[in-house]
C-alpha cells in the first residue's frame, strides 16, 4: 500500500537500482564476461590436421593450437552454401574460431572483395565474391597464415581441399565398360571396376585427381600452395562444366525450333549465363589482385621455400590464362544471344508482313465502303444522283479530300524539299560569289601582262 501511495519513491527506487546494475556492469572487465556460445557449432563444418614436416599428418583435436619445430597445424572452416547475411557468417566464424582470434581477424577473414596484408602479426589474404552465397558463382576462400599454423576458411566444399587414405583413389582402378548385369552398381569383373555414365561425366569435367592422390605437405608453404591450387583448380572445373554446358545448349539450339528458341528467350537463359561470368570474372580478378601480393610478402620469409614461391607464380599464369578463357566463353555467350535477337527480329519482320499484307488487301475495300458510305448527296449509283440540289455535296467531299492528301503529302516531303531548297541556294551563293571574285581579278589585272602597282599578277 505504501507503494501505491508514493509512486515517485518507487520510481527513485528502480533508478538507483538500474544505476548500480550499470556500475556493476561497467566495473567487470569485458574480457572476464563469460557469453553463452551461440550453438552455430553443428551448422558448420570443420576439421583439424597435425603435420609432422616430413610427409606424414593426423587428425586433431580443434584447439586453434600451433605447432612445434618443424610441425604445423591446419584448421578448416566451411561455411554453409545457403542464403544468409554476412552477419550470420561472422557469427559462425566468432562461434569457431573465437577464442583466440580478435575481432580484427574474424573481419578480415568475413569482408568482401579481396585483400591481403598482416592483421595481428599474421598474414591474411581473402578472395570474397559479393553475391547470394547459394550461387554456384559465388566463391569465397580466406586464410590466416603464421610460421606455425594456418586457418582457411571457404563458402561450401571446395574438391580435393582434405586428404584422404592413398588406397581410396579411383583414378588408379582399372575401368570396365558398364554392361546390364552390371547396372546395379560397381562390380569388379577380371580385376576391373565398372564405372557409371553419370560418374564419368562429373570425371571428365574435373581438370585434377582425387583428394587421394594429394602430395601431403612438408612444410606450411606447401600448404599455401595446395590452398591456392585447389582454388583454381575449383574455378577450372566450373568454367570446364560451364563449357559442357554451353556445347549441349549450342546443340539443342541446332536440332530445335520455334518453341526451343522462344523458351530461351523466355527465360533469359543466355543474359543469366552473361551474368555468372561476369560473377566469374569477378573472382578472377581478385585472384589476380591478391596471389601476387602473397608472392611479394612471402618471398622474404624464412619459412617460405623458394620452391612454392615458382609454384605460386606458375599458379598466377594458371589464373591469367584462365580469365582469358573465360572472356572468350563470354565471347560465345554474346554471339549465341545475338543470333537469338536477330531471329526474334525475324520472327517479328514475318509477322508485320503477314499484317501488312492483308491491309493491303482490305485496303481497297475500306477505301470503296468509306466512300459510298458517306452521308452526303450526289453518291454516283444512288437515286440521290439524279437530284440537281443534292449532286454537288459528294463533289465537294471528294474535292476536300483530295486537298487533305496533298497537304499530307507535302508535310511528308518537307524535310526532303527543305534539304533541296538549302542546297540550291547554297551552290547559287558560292557561284555569285565565284564571278565577282573572278571580275575582280580581270579588272586589276592589265591586258598587257605588265604589273602595275597595287595590282594582282596572273599566274
């Protein structure tokens, strides 16, 4: 009741309280707070390699330790291929990799566009294409380096990233043509294995082996460079597909017809092709921003192999040759989609024909219907004919008609008539111009030939 009685009391009350929960707060130090984890832990996935420096690794615990002497550790992050902010991706680096990471590096890994530099002692370099991170067009690879350890973080699986056991590789089976009875699956018949038209398809589309025939590093340069190389080995199996892709549309443009053309056009297919290579491009060109800037920062590093550092630049050729490739796709892209546009003109001059055609034929007859269906006297035919009072009026009407069509005619033709107007009194100007200038020259010059002062002299 007393509360009731008093609220200003009461209001004092929650301010003191509000005032010491604030005091409180800002006494903690925030390093000593203690968040909850998000729990983004299972939405991402990651592994952890140990290498030993002489061609041997191991899976270890996830503890963003480095290593010692001649040993290094890999930490791996792949972030979900599914459309989110890039919010949501800084908190699932935050929730991996927070501690001992800063702020500073989970930005620098996160941000788009390309960079590389040293954040925090540590060399970090990023290839981050802007996009929906669902795109298959979209490509993301970061990657924190130190002498002891490096973390990389990339959008979705990149191939032939991890290792794997030497004795999985199927490149190194023999392969058998798939018969009926062996449709069903993989059967090994006389030491072969068969393999499916779907599986050699995705195998002719990729430019590298498996992630079993993957040299294990022996050192973090190497490392860096089986990054880097997987990347573009990534890029080249898109632009590869890409390719296959176009060959088969190029076909069904050739065996289809109306209703082929008009759904690509429809859908806008070649205009989105456009896009994902200008996408594509995109990532090039950061590429080719960032790898030599990690060439010029590591070439002074004891740690780095003079070695990875001609790989490197072969890796940068590999990149270059790549973005001439692709601009000679885009070349393609743009010359299909021209061919469509020029048959859509086609398709539409046909249609205008056939419309132009039938006015034509109806013309006349619109002609002959608007004129004896004038409501006027003296229509030819008609009984109105033989009334003398009434035989002028469809004169007249015809008369005005006649007039209006020549007015017509002539605003049509006044720019011609203009034009025309314009140069005859231009070429009757220059031609009066012409004979008094000659005149002059006659009157000043003496018929004798001998010059006279203040004269001209014919030459």
């Amino acid at each position: 009741m007393e509360l009731v009685r008093d609220p200003l009391r009461a209001l004092n009350i929650n301010e003191n309280l509000e005032e010491l929960d604030v005091e409180a707060s800002e006494s903690t130090p925030l390093r000593n707070r203690k968040n909850p984890r998000s729990g983004f832990t299972g939405t991402v996935r990651r592994w952890a390699y140990i290498f030993d420096g002489n061609g041997s690794y191991y899976t270890k615990d996830w503890d963003l330790t480095e290593g010692r002497g001649k040993e290094f550790c890999w930490y791996h992050v792949e972030l979900p291929k599914e459309n989110q902010k890039l919010s949501l991706s800084a908190q699932y680096l935050i929730d991996v990799l927070c501690p001992p990471l800063k702020l500073q590096d989970i930005l620098s890994l996160t941000s788009n566009g390309s960079f590389c530099g040293y954040v925090d002692g540590a060399l970090v370099f990023r290839v981050n294409s802007p996009g929906q991170a669902s795109s298959a067009y979209t490509f993301r690879l970061a990657a924190r380096i130190t002498e002891n350890s490096v973390i990389t973080v990339s959008l979705g699986r990149v191939p032939r990233l991890g290792f794997s056991q030497t004795g999985q590789s199927l490149l190194s089976e023999i392969p058998l043509v798939e018969t009926p009875r062996s449709r069903n699956g993989e059967v090994r018949e006389g030491g072969g294995v068969v393999i499916k038209e779907h599986v050699l398809e995705f195998l002719l589309t990729m430019n590298h082996s498996e992630e079993a025939d993957n040299p294990v590093p022996s050192s973090v340069s190497n490392l860096v460079i089986h990054v880097i190389d997987t990347f573009v080995d990534h890029l080249q199996d898109l632009v590869t597909k890409f390719e296959v892709e176009l060959d088969s549309v190029e076909l069904e443009m050739d065996r289809g017809g109306f209703a082929l053309k008009k759904q690509m056009l429809d859908e806008r297919r070649f205009p989105k092709m456009h896009l994902n290579l200008q996408r594509l491009l995109q990532v090039i060109a950061h590429g080719e921003q960032v790898f030599p800037r990690i060439k010029e920062k590591c070439s002074s590093k004891h740690w780095f192999a003079h070695e990875d550092i001609v790989s490197l630049e072969e890796l940068i050729g590999r990149l270059r040759r790549l973005k001439e490739n692709v601009g000679f796709i885009a070349n393609r892209v743009t010359a299909i989609q021209a061919g469509l546009d020029s048959w859509q003109s086609e398709q539409i001059n046909k249609k205008l024909y056939y419309l132009s055609f039938l006015s034509i034929v109806f013309l006349p007859l619109s002609v002959i219907t608007g004129v004896f269906g004038m409501n006027v006297g003296g229509v030819p035919w008609t009984n109105q004919w033989r009334h003398p009072e009434l035989k002028d009026g469809f004169r007249n009407v015809m008369f005005l008609c006649f007039v209006m069509l020549l007015v017509v005619l002539l605003c049509f033709s006044f720019g011609s008539l203009y034009t025309r107007i314009c140069a005859w009194w231009t070429r009757k100007t220059l031609k009066r111009s012409w004979s008094l200038n000659r005149r002059s020259v006659i009157k000043r010059t003496p018929r004798d030939g001998s010059e006279e002062r203040g004269g001209f002299v014919r030459i």
